[in-house]
C-alpha cells in the first residue's frame, strides 16, 4: 500500500488529491539532485587521474597503488582483487579521507575468496595482471589512468575509459576552515607536503553544502562526498537489470534523458517506462551479447544513478563499420566504489557469480509458492471466515490470507485491533484447521505513543534513528507520527527479531506469517516521501545506508520467524524495499501498481530483472492494486499470475471487493482454472526455488538466458521462461484472440501443455486464444513432475501422487529433476532430509535416479502416471522396481497426438525404479 | 504407495431404530448403489469405457467423468458422498478425501489421512434439530404475524384505494367548484377594474392641472429671479448668469447661445417668457436655494431608475391618490372576496392532490406478491453500534450518523428488491448515497430474513462505501413445510 491517503492525515490527503498518476514534482530529477547534476556535468574526455605505479603493492590475492588527481592532487587508493569463480573487485577510496567513508556492510555473504594475482608485465605507462585461466588479463594504464580487462586480444571491459571517474574528496568547509584545520592540522600539513605539491580545493558549487528540494533542507555536514565511474562494454548492444524501474527489460540509453535512479523511494501511483527510482534498488547490471555474459555490481547504498549510452541504441541493426558498444557510468552519492565484475562468460556463470556474493534465494516453504490472497483490509476475524469459507464453496485453492494494516490496534503493529480481532487466535486456528495460513503486516514505522509497548522499548534502548540534531527522529506515516527504528544497529534487529516470539507477538501463532511494507523507509512529510538524508543511524547519515534499510527490516523479521520456532522453521517474509542481498530473506513484490492492461505488461519485465539479479521470489498485485480491474483484466492477471513466482491478488481499500467469485460463474470458474494449474505445477515451482536457493540461477528467466546465442530473444519480454522447461506467453491485451510467442532453439520443439500439440522451435507462432487460454509450452527434452489432484491448499497435497509430463525431444530423450521434502523446515538443509531425483528418458527407457544418495527423506507420494509427448506406440510396457521385480504396465496410446499414457506405476517416489518400453 | 485398492465399506444406517448394513463402495450414495455390482465390471456413469470392477476405487481415474473413484481423491471432479448417520448425507469433491481435513461428521473422507476426525453428526444432528426447531417456531409465528401484516395490508391497500376513489370524487367536486369560483372572481374583477381605471383617470387629470398650474407658478417666479434689474424683461445677459443653461454643455453659456433660448430676441417680458421657459425649465437651477436644486436633481435619478414604487410617495408635489369613492370600493370588495375564495378552494384542490398523490405513490411501491412489505413504509429502523447509529427507512433511505456528533451520511436511496431470481424480496437495494473519495457513491444492500421483530440486526461495510444491512421481518417467513415430527431422523439409506 502506497504512502498515499490517511483520512487522518491532511497534509497527506492534500498530496494525494492532485495525484491521479504520480506527482513526478515529489521527486527529483538528475538536475535537482546536486551530485547527479554536478557528476552529470561532466563530460567525457580526459581523465584528471594518474596512477602512480611506484606506489604499487602487491601480495598474494591484492594488488594497490594510489591514484593521483592532478588538478587538484588529491589521492585516491586503489585496490584490486581477483575472486574466486572469474571475477574482478575493484575498489577505490580515498588515501587518506578526513574521516572514513561507507563501505556497505551485510550485503556480501562473508569476505569474497580471493585467488593469486601476478603482475605479468610492467613499462613506465602500464601494467598487465594476470587474472588466471583463459587468458584473461588486467591491463592498468597509468596516465590516464584506466583499466582495460581482456581475454586474448579481446577487450571484455574497459573502466574510466571515458575519464568519468571522479571522486569529490572529504574537505572542510571553507568558511570553517581555519578553524578545523587547526584542529586536524596533522593530516592537512602531511598532504601539503606531498611532492606533488597543496591540495587545490575545487571551487564551491551549488547544492555541495545544503542542498533544498522542495521545502526541506539537506545540511549536508560533510559537504560534497559523490563518487563516479564509467564502465566500456564493446561488442554489447544489450544490457538488463539495475531495479527495480517500471521499464522495459532491456535497458533504455538516457542520452537525453534522465538516468535511472537507485533510490528506494514510496512512490503514489508509479508511472511506467521511464527511469524514475522506485521502491527497491539493485545496484548490478547485466550485459549480454552472443559472445558474452557479464556482470557489474556496484556495491554502495546511497542515492545512484546510472547512465546507459549505446551507440547502436535507436539504430536499426545493420552491419556498420562501428562496432557495437554500450557504455555505462554509476554515480553515487556517497560511500566508495566497490565494484564487482563478474566475467561470465555465460548468463549461468553470472549468476553463479553473483550468487556467490551475496546469497542465493531463500528457500521458501511450499505454502509460500501457492496463491495468496490478500485485500486492505480484511475487516475483521468474521470477514476473514466468510472469505475462507467462499474459497471453499467455490472450490478454489488458497494458502494464505493476508492482513493490511487496518488488523492493527491504531496501527501500532504487533498488535491486534480489540473490536476487529479480539480472538486472533481463534481466527489463526479456523485456518490451520483447514491447513492454511496468514499474512499480518508489521512496518517500520513505529507510532510514538507513551502507552505503545514497543514503541516505549525502542526509545528506551535508544534503538531509533536520530535526527541531525540528535534527537529520536520522527515523521508522519499511517500511525501519525512515528519513529523509525535503526535497523542498521545489529542490537536493535536482535531486539527486533525477538519480538516475533509467539510469548512477545500477542495472539500469533506458527501459521502466521509476516509482511514489511513502507520499509523504504515512507515517511510522508519527508523529502521524496522518504527519510531526511542527514538523519544519523550511529555515526553514518542516513545519505550512507538509505538503499539498505528496507533489506535490514526484512533480515531482522524474517531472522524473528527463525527463532520464534528455534530455528526449525523456513520463514516468509514479503517485503516491498529490497537492496542487494534480498533474496536472501524472502519474496518482494512490485509495489502498488494499478488495474491496468500496461501494469500487467509490465509486471513481466520488471520481474524478469529482479530475477537476473538474484530475486527470483518476485510478484506483482494480482489484479493491479489502485483502481477496479474489468473481469476481463482480472482473469488475465490471474492466469498470468499463477505463472509468476508470487503469486498474490490484492486491492486498495476504496476499491470495490474482488474475490474470485465475484465476478459471475464464468469468471469464476476461469480465475479457478488459473489457480488450479498453479497448484498442479508446484512440485515444479518447489525444484526451481530449490534450485535457485543452491545455485542462484533464476526461476523466471528472460529466454535469452537459455538462448544466449539467438539475438531475436534479446528483447522479449512478453514471454519468459520458467526454469528451463517451461515458456509461458501470457495474454496481456484486452479482448486479444491471439498471441504470437516466438518458440527458441533450432532443431528444438515445443509442446501445448493444454492441447498437447507439437511445436517446431525457431519460430513465430500466432496461437488463437479464447479467455481461458494461457498458452504455456513445455520444452521437448524435458520432464515435469506434477501434482494434478488440486486440493484446497498446497499443504493437503503433500502426500499425493505425482504424474510426470516427459517431453520427448527431437532426439527422443528428456530429462527432469523431482524435488521433495517436508516443504517447511530447514531440515533439508541441516539433515540432509530430502528427496532429489533425476527423471530421464532415453532409449525407449524412462529411469528415476538418485541425485543426492547421502540424503534421505521418506516421502508417502507415488508416481501415480506418466505421460509421453511425441513418442510412438510401444507393444509393452515394463516397470522394474529397485527390488528387481517386473510388472507389466498398462498404457493408452493417443495416436493423433502421439500421446502415450502409462498408467499407475505405483512406485514411490523416492525410490529407483526404470520403465522399458518395447 | 499407501493407498488402498477396492475398499468396500460397511454403512451402519439408522432406520426404525435397527441397525442394518448395506455394502456398497466407498463415496457411492444409496442412489447408485446399482451401478456398482462387484461381479460385473463398471461402466463409468458417462458411459464412455468399460473397467474391470477391481479398477473401481483403486486410487486412479479412469473414468472422464470420475465415476469410477467415488471414494479416492484420484479423479478431479470427482464427488464422494457421506452418509452422516444422525446428520444430513452430503456430498463433498473428491479433492478433499484424505486431506487432513474433516469434511464429513461421520469421518469416511478421511480414512487413510491420520487426520484425528471424531463423529460429530449426532451432535451436529441434535443442535441442526435444536436450530430447525427455533427457526420453526420463528417461522411458524413470523408466518403468523406475516398473515396479519398481509390482511392489515391487504385492509390498508383497500381503504387507501376506496379513500383515493373517494378523494378522486371529491376532487371532481373540487374541480367543479374551483372552475364556478374562477367565473364568480372573474365576473366580479371586471367592474372592479373598470372602476379602478375611471378612477385612476379622473385622478390623473386632476394631477396634470396641478402640475400645470405648478409650472407657470415656478415660470413667473423664475421670471423674476431671471429678472436680476427687475425691468420687467429677461435680457440676454441676465440669461447668461445660468451657464447650466448652457445647451452645448461646454461649461459656458454664450450670448448666440443664450439668445437661441430666447427664440432670437434680446429681451422677453413675460408672456413671451413662456415660450422660453420650456427650454431651460430642466436645466434651471433656483438661486434661492440649494436644497431645492439638489431636490430637483435628486428627482431626476429617482425617475431615471424606474421603480415599482408609486410616485405618490417620492415626490413631494404629488399627493396621495384620493380614497375610491364608495361605489367603487364597493366593487373592490366584493371582487376581492371572489379572488380570496377561488384561491382557498384552489389550495383545498392542490391538496387534495398531494394527498391522491402520495397514497397513489404509496400504492405504486412493490410491497411483495401480498403486499407483506407494506407496513415498513414511512417507519425507520436503528442500529447503534460502537462508533456509529444506523437508520433503515424502507422504501426510503439508509443513513448512518455517528454515535457522538458529527453530521449524518446517506448509504442511499431506495433503490429495487435485488434478491435473487427466485425470491427478489430478499434483498433491497439502497443506492446513489454520498460519494465517496477516489470511490463510488455510497450504496447499502439491505438482507431480510425471516423474525418475529421487525430489527436491524448488523451492519457492516464489506467493499469501502458498499454497506450491507441485515434485517429481520415476519415478511419473508415462508410458510412451514408440513411439519414431519422429525425430519431428520430419516437417514438416505
């Protein structure tokens, strides 16, 4: 829920009024932020810095030497690391700061493993490292300074090629000057005697000491403290990622237009396709080319724009003697450059790189991949009742139900409106009675309120987050005013977490699960709708760590759900803000979009990038949260829904109600049909989630990660991939009777999930749809497990039998992977108790093998059927079992579609066991 | 793989008190019992195949229409019917055998879950009897009261039809005696307004010699004040001395100019004064007295702006009108009791109309197939709850005034019955109330079920500014089925 309209809240209702789409002028452009604009101003062209190559030190895994700004002859440290798994980390400081900068804390997994750098070769100018296998090379020119990192005689990334670094260096205020530089006098007499002669301070600009925006005040202590730096990628015309924008998958060039802007920021009614920052950022881009995948993941919280500059961009692709070449520049607001470049060379590996850094998804509990269904608000435990119940009559599966903040006594979370839920136990039992579970929200902002237990706790333990004068921080949120706990402060997420322990947390129970909204953090009377940049977390300014506090708060609940069950427990988790290293934590979802056909679109997109940067647990309100959605829209959002990773419908509160069935039979039964193939194919979701949390790679992926070599799937985004096997087409046009999905992969074929009908790969298909179309095709090769008995939640499910979808290829094989585990504790994890299995079928021969042998988990699920695309009838059909017995299986064929249906093998799941047919 | 294959079940039925047991498959109703024969292979219900009868509940499906797997969760759409001996049989889907979950008071739908179910339905059954027994009782008297309600309205409707007949007579009569009225108050107006104007005009005579006379009065006295050397003769020059005279209004009274007033002469005695006083008489101003001057100019707006006011009464020349003599007032009189008549019985016929009006809008509303509704019409219903007082006036409009202060909101006007198709007086409709920020007017459904208190018993607001109201009535009591002394007793066997 957006930081929109309290009726309490005048001066907010005031902003809203206006606001049928976003009030652009609550947010700042490039020009108004003073460092983009000043970064900004300058322009390509020679660089100012030298490396001084006598400086260099070199040990095993870290290569430095300083460098110097001959204008003003301030020096900067650089440090070079090769890590493990084909990557770069280049950071960069100051030599000697008046004091020390940021450097972004918690977001790496642990200290990056390095691996041995030698210099292979050095002149006065330059110096070539080795960066190990391959061939790959780090060429470090001197004057100007600049890195080039090459692989044979290929350059893959050239840094400060354009002479974009700058770095505004600590400095006193002039007009204060004498006095401090009495008082650090040391350090001030200590540069001025450098060789190279006084610090030249640059000439004072606009916004460099204060800086208004609107009618607040930045007061911008420290001065001016951005950080710049531009990055070459020849031979690359495609670049993805940096969310979260509501824009098109492949990245627009901003020549000419604003760049996009890293700055997690509660925006009323967001626009779509343009560069504006919105409530999470993600500070790592993709490149891709049919040479290459590659990595760049700047490491800094701070306010961040990044500019995109493509020389092939709005061109039509004709063979031209300039190579392709895509250049981007990272500007910061404060902190240093730490960046990680990650050298691919494939889209797995840079994930893999990535994921290396900072995490892979979080497993979730099965529960958490089914439908959510959510509304501001469920008005009290009865309505709560009446809505379980209609999923019931309607027969329509559901997990979860969710609560907004209207649950809350006055909005002061952790607690439970009296009149509303007076029993919220009672409500909590009614749905683990019918295996199902609920969503509360917690938020950030914590109402000031002398009788408000938590609130009085924070204050005591001075957990808040100060203002630049030292006093507990404050501003208006849903509550009122509110304060805003420091979540930075590792003490206060300790404190915070163990609120979520049932004897803490007032009427939750284990089936209650937490949601953290407005954690950007939204505060309506600030700046952009946010915290004031010099309100202090400690000794840093909020300027430092604004982009991480929304990661923090979701750490800090989801570490409460840990150990509220000690530790058993997988937790959930929903949040709205998310930085680098969410995943980590849970899902997010794409804030408060709208019922709109445009926000559907785009809710593809948009999830296409979190995934590329390591969130796969992304979703979007099902059904567009402002406005009311036609039936028509409503059931579209549902079946594209149900093939997004999470998968929830929510509403505003002033929008009429929108529960399934309230939209006639046939919507009904359409948006039914939607759920029930989401729930069918769970055991899929579940491998892809696992596979994602052990390996990093995406469960939704763009086609050209899987495709990396076919330059016609560089731009799609109307179609995705799930995992590898499946490729969704969702219809996103109202009143569409068609669609035309383009089919990769040459010599590949595709199969109708629905119809079961044959598709050749490389192709444009023009498929008609109806309103219950939602054209899905499962690659040929591959093999799906599902669970085609659909129960009213995922968790009766768990012991049914699954039926296998095996997709012949054109080579007559397939191969899929069967997870299985208790779907909710970390037990997979900590005893090995799991099922994973590999399905594959080659040679007329369908095995089940053990994936994992030192594993072990006893599951009641059974293979209850098996079905073959794109085989031929068989005289026979035999199963041996582990044992060594043999039975005949009886099988239909479906000649016209080429069919076959082996029925009820009957053996569990976890076992071996091989079909031969003859 | 746990699941069990052909599993018959054992149906423990009450009937006459005795116990009697009636294998079948599991989930198959009594219905169907035929259907499945053990010794005969299955046809599924659709027809569509053939199966061995060991296939029949063997935990996978093989029938489109899920015939086959009555008691296993194997076919989607699949149903599996519990007995619920004590309670009322029913049948659930498929997809919830063995779910963990207590579907059936008798506990068949889970037989192989581990789910802990205890058979509630003799419980269930004692409490539905408990309840369909209130409900009865409520009934059978709302159906009572709904009699009544019907005969008062039914008496009701035929007084308010007989008073409308009688009131449409007696406006005919009305109608008739307005139209005689009409012709007396025109017959009378006419020698009224004839008099009048004779009277006006002798008057208006009257008035015009006096002004004349006025006139020549202020001529001879401007004469002489013109008449600065008193020769007896106004000259030019003495003309002179009044440059508001002046005809060009440049501000200056020429010779040539002032001589043009005097008709070409250089000096006029009185008489030929006269035929220079019309030109300058607007425009003189009196050297005797300011006040008069400014009296004068003062006239000259007032009759500028045109005003309903009788001159009578601005102008201090002119006297009132003289009081109508006695025949003429006479006339007046006697017209003026004519008007006074006409209008009463116009007002007495207006009223009469209003009155054949609203019984005949009140006739018009659908109180229901007997008119059961009427009695709600123009009576109001409250609710308080915590922050809020309620108030349903049927037929009219739904409001809601906070408890403490504040001012009252409209939830919306009558609307229609809503219900469904069968029975639409089971809902009404409130519509077109206040709007509401970012969000459609307010709107109230109004739910009625049958009671022996005409009551509102909750609000509540489901969807922002869609409010839904229930509401008790004996008119919607249906009549009570014949009564079976105990209709559940009777089990589906």
């Amino acid at each position: 829920m957006a930081a929109s309209c309290d009726s309490l809240l005048p001066l907010v209702l005031l902003l809203c009024l206006s606001a049928q789409a976003v009030d652009r002028s609550n947010f700042k452009t490039c020009d108004q932020s003073a460092f983009c604009k000043r970064q900004r101003e300058l322009k390509p062209g020679q660089s100012p810095y030298r490396a001084l190559l006598d400086t260099l030190e070199l040990s095993n895994s870290r290569l430095s030497l300083q460098l110097i700004n001959d204008n003003n002859k301030v020096r900067l440290l650089l440090e070079l690391y090769r890590l493990q798994g084909n990557m770069t980390r280049v950071k960069i400081n100051e030599l000697k700061p008046l004091k020390p900068r940021y450097e972004v804390p918690d977001v790496l997994l642990s200290h990056p493993i390095t691996e041995a750098l030698s210099v292979v070769a050095q002149d006065e100018n330059s110096l070539v490292v080795s960066l190990g296998g391959k061939d790959q090379r780090l060429i470090l020119s001197a004057q100007p300074f600049r890195l080039d990192i090459v692989e044979g005689s290929q350059v893959l990334m050239s840094l400060n090629s354009r002479g974009l670094l700058a770095f505004e260096h600590l400095r006193t205020r002039k007009d204060t000057k004498s006095e401090s530089e009495q008082a650090t006098g040391q350090e001030n007499v200590e540069q001025q005697t450098d060789e190279d002669g006084q610090i030249k301070e640059d000439d004072d600009k606009p916004g460099m000491w204060e800086e208004t925006f609107k009618s607040h005040t930045d007061s911008k202590p420290n001065g001016p403290t951005s950080i710049s730096l531009d990055f070459s990628l020849p031979g690359v015309e495609h670049v993805y990622g940096i969310p979260e924008h509501a824009d098109t998958l492949k990245l627009k060039n901003t020549d000419g237009s604003d760049p996009y802007r890293l700055y997690n920021l509660d925006v009323f009614q967001y626009e779509l396709h343009n560069p504006m920052a919105l409530y999470g950022a993600v500070p790592v881009l993709i490149s891709h080319s049919t040479d290459r995948t590659m990595g760049i993941f700047w490491l800094n919280a701070a306010e961040t724009w990044v500019d995109i500059s493509s020389n092939t961009a709005g061109k039509v692709r004709v063979i031209s003697s300039e190579a392709p070449q895509t250049d981007v520049r990272w500007m910061s607001e404060s902190g240093i450059i730490d960046v990680f470049i990650m050298l691919g060379p494939k889209p797995a590996d840079v994930f893999t790189q990535y994921a290396s850094l900072t995490g892979t998804q979080s497993f979730p509990p099965l529960s958490a991949l089914a439908y959510h269904q959510c509304r501001w608000n469920y008005n009290d435990q009865e309505d709560v009742k009446t809505v379980d119940q209609g999923f019931d009559e309607h027969d329509i599966p559901y997990d979860f139900i969710w609560l907004d903040i209207e649950h809350a006594d006055g909005k002061r979370y952790f607690t439970w409106d009296p009149s509303k839920f007076p029993q919220p136990k009672e409500m909590l039992q009614g749905l683990m009675d019918k295996r199902r579970k609920l969503v509360a929200i917690v938020d950030p902002h914590i109402k000031v309120d002398s009788g408000y237990k938590i609130h009085n706790e924070i204050r005591s333990k001075n957990f808040y987050v100060k203002n630049k004068d030292g006093g507990d921080y404050e501003g208006w949120c849903w509550p009122g005013n509110a304060g805003y706990p420091d979540f930075t402060n590792p003490e206060m997420r300790t404190w915070w977490a163990s609120q979520f322990a049932y004897d803490q947390y007032e009427g939750s129970m284990e089936n209650q699960y937490i949601w953290n909204d407005m954690n950007e953090p939204s505060v309506f009377n600030g700046p952009e709708v946010t915290m004031h940049k010099d309100a202090l977390h400690g000794v840093w300014e909020h300027r430092d760590v604004h982009n991480l506090y929304g990661l923090y708060v979701q750490k800090a609940t989801a570490d409460g759900l840990i150990q509220r069950s000690e530790g058993v427990q997988r937790p959930f988790v929903l949040t709205r803000a998310f930085f680098a290293g969410s995943q980590r934590y849970g899902a997010v979802w794409t804030g408060d979009n709208a019922a709109e056909w445009g926000h559907l679109k785009i809710s593809i997109p948009m999830c296409l990038s979190l995934g590329l940067v390591g969130i796969s647990f992304c979703g979007a309100d099902v059904g567009g949260f402002f406005k009311h959605p036609s039936a028509e829209l409503l059931v579209r959002w549902y079946q594209a829904g149900a093939y997004q990773p999470f998968f929830r419908a929510h509403a505003h509160i002033d929008t009429p109600r929108r529960e399934p069935w309230l939209f006639g039979p046939e919507n009904t039964a359409l948006i039914r049909e939607a759920i029930r193939q989401r729930y069918a194919l769970l055991p899929y979701w579940y491998q892809l989630f696992y596979n994602a949390h052990r390996t990093g790679q995406p469960v939704m992926r763009p086609l050209w990660v899987e495709y990396p070599d076919d330059f016609a799937t560089f731009s799609i985004e109307d179609e995705y991939l799930i995992g590898k096997d499946l490729l969704v087409h969702p219809v996103t046009d109202e009143g569409a009777t068609g669609v035309t999905a383009y089919l990769p992969g040459k010599g590949e074929v595709w199969y109708d999930v629905h119809t079961f009908q044959k598709h050749d790969g490389d192709q444009s298909l023009y498929i008609p749809v109806t309103m219950s179309s939602i054209p899905v095709f499962q690659r040929g090769g591959s093999i799906i497990c599902r669970k085609d008995r659909v129960r009213r939640s995922s968790s009766c499910m768990e012991n049914d039998p699954y039926t296998l979808y095996v997709a012949l290829g054109s080579q007559g094989s397939a191969e899929g992977e069967l997870y299985i585990d208790d779907f909710h504790t970390f037990s997979f994890e900590e005893a090995k108790q799991f099922v994973h299995r590999r399905l594959s079928f080659s040679a007329n021969t369908l095995s089940s093998r053990n994936l994992a042998p030192d594993s072990q988990f006893s599951t009641a699920s059974w293979i209850e059927k098996i079905v073959i695309f794109g085989g031929s009838q068989p005289s026979s059909a035999t199963l041996k079992s582990a044992d060594g017995t043999e039975s005949a299986l009886e099988f239909e064929f479906d000649s016209t579609l080429a069919v076959l249906t082996l029925r009820k093998p009957g053996v569990n799941a976890a076992a071996d066991w091989t079909i031969v047919l003859r | 793989m746990t699941c069990l294959h052909l599993l018959l079940t054992l149906v423990f039925a009450v009937s006459l008190g005795t116990p009697v047991e009636i294998q079948r498959p599991r989930g198959v109703p009594l219905t169907k019992k035929q259907f499945y024969e053990e010794s005969k292979p299955f046809t599924c219900l659709d027809g569509s195949r053939t199966i061995p009868f060991d296939r029949v509940n063997d935990d996978y499906c093989d029938c489109k229409d899920g015939s086959d797997e009555p008691g296993t969760a194997a076919c989607p759409n699949g149903s599996f019917h519990c007995t619920n001996a004590g309670y009322r049989p029913m049948f659930i889907p498929s997809s919830r055998i063995n779910d963990g979950i207590c579907d059936c008071c008798d506990t068949t739908d889970e037989y192989n879950s581990g789910a802990k179910c205890e058979n509630t339905c003799k419980e269930l059954g004692r409490k539905e009897r408990e309840v369909l027994q209130k409900m009865a009782e409520i009934t059978k008297e709302g159906f009572l009261l709904k009699q009544q309600l019907i005969e008062e309205a039914k008496k009701g409707q035929q007084e308010k039809q007989s008073k409308v007949t009688d009131m449409q007579e007696n406006k005919k009569q009305l109608d008739e005696k307005v139209e005689a009225l009409r012709t007396v108050k025109e017959t009378a107006e006419q020698p009224e307004k004839e008099a009048k104007e004779r009277h006006l005009k002798a008057w208006e005579e009257q008035k015009a010699a006096i002004r004349l006379e006025k006139d020549k009065a202020k001529m001879a006295e401007t004469f002489l004040e013109l008449d600065d050397n008193e020769d007896g003769f106004v000259s030019v020059s003495e003309l002179q001395s009044h440059a508001e005279l002046d005809p060009d209004a440049d501000g200056t009274l020429t010779e040539i100019e002032a001589q043009g007033l005097m008709g070409g002469a250089e000096q006029v005695d009185t008489s030929t004064f006269e035929s220079v006083w019309p030109k300058i008489k607007d425009k003189y101003h009196s050297e005797v007295s300011r006040e008069e001057a400014d009296i004068s100019l003062c006239l000259c707006v007032v009759q500028a702006q045109p005003t309903i006011k009788t001159p009578e009464k601005t102008h201090e020349d002119e006297e009132a009108m003289p009081p109508y003599d006695a025949d003429t007032q006479a006339l007046i009189d006697a017209a003026q009791k004519a008007r006074d008549d006409f209008e009463e019985a116009e007002k007495a016929l207006r009223e009469m109309d209003d009155q054949i009006r609203n019984i005949e809008k009140e006739l018009s509303f659908d109180f229901g197939p007997d008119a059961e509704f009427t009695y709600l019409y123009s009576q109001c219903y409250e609710l308080t709850t915590s922050e809020y007082i309620y108030r349903l006036c049927p037929f009219n409009r739904v409001s809601q005034k906070p408890k403490y202060g504040g001012s009252e909101t409209n939830l919306g006007t009558w609307g229609s019955w809503s219900g469904p198709e069968n029975n639409k007086y089971l809902l009404m409709k409130y519509e077109q109330g206040t709007g509401c920020w970012q969000g459609p007017n307010r709107s109230t459904t109004v739910k009625l079920t049958c009671g022996k208190e005409t009551v509102v018993t909750s609000t509540s607001e489901p969807s922002r500014c869609e409010y839904l109201m229930e509401f008790t009535t004996p008119a919607v009591c249906q009549e009570p089925a014949n009564i079976d002394p105990s209709p559940h007793d009777h089990v589906e066997l």
